[in-house]
C-alpha cells in the first residue's frame, strides 16, 4: 500500500517503470528511485471576510536530497492531492538531474480555488502555508518557487513570513520572486523563452521555417502566453490558442497583439473574440508545425495521440502525455519531433537556479546574462538527449528521462545507504 494514489502519481510511475527496465536498475534499488523522501500534510485556517473560519488541506513533497536542496514549484488548486503532489516532485527530480542543477525534485500547494478567495484572505493562505512549513523548508534544505495559482506576490510572501520568522531577510528561501524583493530579470518569462528556444532548435534540424509556420498553444497562463508571444515574434502564425474560460482558433492568425493586451486587461481568453471560437476538444488535432500543450496534465491519450497533427510537440506543462499515448507517438517518430516536458519546460527551475545563486552570492546580472545562460544550459540538455536517441535508437522522452533518473541512480550509490 501506498499514500500516493491516483491518475497523475501512476502515471510517473508508470513512466518511471519504462526508464527503470531500459537502465537495467535491479528491483531491489527501484522503490527507493522511485518514493519521495518525505511529504508533509498541514492544516491551513484562514479568516474569511465573512467573519468564519475555514480550513485548507496543504501538502509538501521532496524527492530526493542526495545532489542537494529539493527545489519546486508551489501549486493553489482546487482538485490538488498529494499524488498529483508527489508526481510533480519526481518529475522535478528527473528534470534537474537533465540539466545538470544540484536540487532533487519537490512540490507543493494547497487545495483550495484562487479566484473564490480575496486578496487578503490568499495573503493569509499564503502566510500561514509557509509558516506551517517553516520547520521543513529552507535555502538548503527545500526552495519553493511558483506554480499554477501562485506568482511573484505570493512567492514575497512566503519570503517576508519566513524571513520574519528567522528575524533577518532570506531572499534565498524562494524563487520567483519580485525583482524589487531580490528576484530575478527573467524568470517569469523563462519557461516559456526555453520552450520556444528548444522548439527552435528542432525546426532547424526539421529544415522548418518559423516564418509563417503555425503554432497552437494550449493554456495561456504564464508560460503558454510568454511561449506564444515568442514564437510570434520569430515569424510564427498563432493560428490557436485556449485557456480554462475558451478557446480560439483562425487559421488565418490570431491577432496577437490585441490577444494580448485583451489578456492583460481581462486575466483571461473569455470575451476576446466569438467569433474565431473553437472546440476545446478539437484544439490540439488541429494542423500546424509547433503544438504546446502548456495546460494541464495528462491531455494528451492515446486517441488524442493518433489524431495529432503537428510536426513539433512540444511540452510546455507538466506531464501532458500520458504514457499510452506516448507509445502512439513512440510509432510516430518520422511525423511528429517531440520535445519532453522534463527538457522542454526546464527553463523556468534553470533561471530559478541563477536566481538562488545570486541571492546567495548578493551579486546580481543583467539579464542578457541570465538569457544567454539559460540557453546555453538547454542546448547541452538537449544536444545529449539527440546524441543519446541516435546511439541507443530510442524515443526522445526515454532519452531524456533516462539521462536524469541515472544520475540520480549513480548519486545515490556512490554515497550509500545509510546507516
């Protein structure tokens, strides 16, 4: 029996399985790859404004700590659990052994829905989240950062009730933070600036031409938004886009400029157009050169799978393929250049990284320097995952993926099991 259950946990454990038979791991060595570490379930009572009191599941997960502090994302979401939580913190794992960071995985959150609570009541949320969660985190033991339903204000947040805690400012317990309040140029834009930089590079080895090429990109929040500004500002046609209040689609072009100022105005899809309105459902089956799904988990099956038509996936969200589906795309490798999540979406814990280092050091970069660094730690990631497919002839995401489950393999036996 396990604490961690459902669709999101099984499946990483399911994708886990596959990286394990390919390395050869024994079974004896695969539980403890595989369980986090620790995961931590609080109590979160808040003040309503109506006077009552309610009280907010909250969950912490860390991976591992054998290459050094966990590092992730914290997530407000009304149908968070701690499998879901738990997935989340292994494929953080995985993805900072890819890149070469010295974090293991972890993640966090609270089940609760963002827009029913005010702004006062999300400060006391956020607070008392993180006082709770003093004893278990700190800038060398766990970093947290944003996720879906946080950003940079709740990340200051977090900051100023630890910091208040310890009675001096540690800038360094969180990343994604305002840039007034020790954060870095960059970082909210990183994750989608590295989806399209890696998307890039696999339309030049497709001999594909950005210009006038389309993209779909699904989930318009903070990385689907930046990723499908940056990739019209390269030439591409944005021919449909979507978030959780609608979805668009011309295959004349969006017109992203007014798309874009609706949402800045609106915080949401909803009301821009009825006009270029389009089944959700049918989004992603659409024809085009670039498809980011940068939504949710899991919204790509296997029937999806067989009816997409892209010729670049690439995975701005955690986990949008389920691992059904990634045996149609493994039968589709001639068609369709996948680019996984756990490489494609890396950019925001790679800027995340900087942001650590300089808070630790007080000493701060431009952010050319931010923008250069980050692409150069992506094309290593990415040039070994190719050489790695074109070696061992396997799919793209067991390249990937098995390049950061065997360092953390590797980490763990060198320094033994103790006691």
């Amino acid at each position: 029996m396990s604490i961690y259950t459902g669709p999101v946990f099984e499946m990483a454990r399911k994708q886990f399985v596959v990286i394990a038979d390919h390395l050869e791991i024994p079974e004896d060595e695969r539980d403890r790859l595989l369980y986090p570490k620790r995961a931590v379930t609080v109590s979160v009572p808040v003040h309503r404004d109506d006077g009552t009191t309610a009280v907010y599941q909250g969950y912490r997960v860390q991976h591992h700590l054998t290459m050094g502090p966990t590092k992730g994302g914290t997530r407000f979401s009304a149908n968070l659990d701690i499998g879901e939580v738990a997935a989340l913190a292994i494929w953080m794992s995985w993805k900072c052994a890819l890149v070469g960071l010295p974090y293991g995985g972890a993640k966090g959150g609270v089940t609760v829905d963002p827009p029913s609570l005010s702004l006062r009541e999300l400060e006391g949320l956020s607070r008392r989240y993180m006082q709770e969660m003093i004893p278990f985190v700190g800038p060398h033991t766990d970093v947290m950062a944003p996720d879906m339903g946080t950003n940079e204000q709740v990340m200051a947040w977090f900051m100023d009730t630890y910091s208040a805690y310890l009675g001096h400012t540690v800038t360094e317990i969180v990343t994604g933070k305002p840039v007034a309040a020790g954060g870095t140029v960059g970082r909210r834009e990183a994750t989608g600036r590295g989806v399209v930089h890696l998307a890039m590079r696999a339309a030049e080895l497709l001999q594909i031409n950005p210009s006038g090429a389309r993209a779909i990109v699904q989930g318009f929040g903070n990385v689907g938004a930046v990723a499908a500004a940056e990739l019209a500002a390269r030439g591409v046609k944005i021919v449909g886009v979507s978030d959780h209040t609608a979805c668009l689609y011309d295959a004349r072009g969006l017109p992203m400029e007014a798309l874009q100022k609706h949402v800045a105005a609106r915080k949401v899809l909803a009301g821009f157009s009825a006009e270029a309105a389009f089944d959700p459902g049918a989004l992603l089956a659409q024809p085009c050169e670039f498809l980011v799904p940068a939504a949710l988990e899991r919204v790509i099956d296997a029937d999806m799978a067989k009816r997409l038509n892209c010729r670049i996936l690439a995975e701005g969200a955690n986990g949008p393929t389920t691992p059904e589906a990634d045996l149609v795309l493994d039968g589709r490798r001639d068609e369709i250049f996948l680019i996984p999540d756990i490489l494609c979406n890396a950019g925001g814990v790679v800027v995340s990284y900087f942001e650590w280092v300089q808070d630790l050091q007080q000493l701060f970069w431009e952010e050319a320097e931010v923008n250069q660094r980050l692409r150069q730690i992506l094309d290593r990631a990415f040039n070994a995952m190719m050489a790695r497919v074109g070696r061992e002839h396997i799919s793209h995401r067991t390249a990937a993926m098995a390049a950061g489950v065997e360092k953390v393999f590797a980490a763990k036996k060198i320094r033994g099991l103790f006691p």
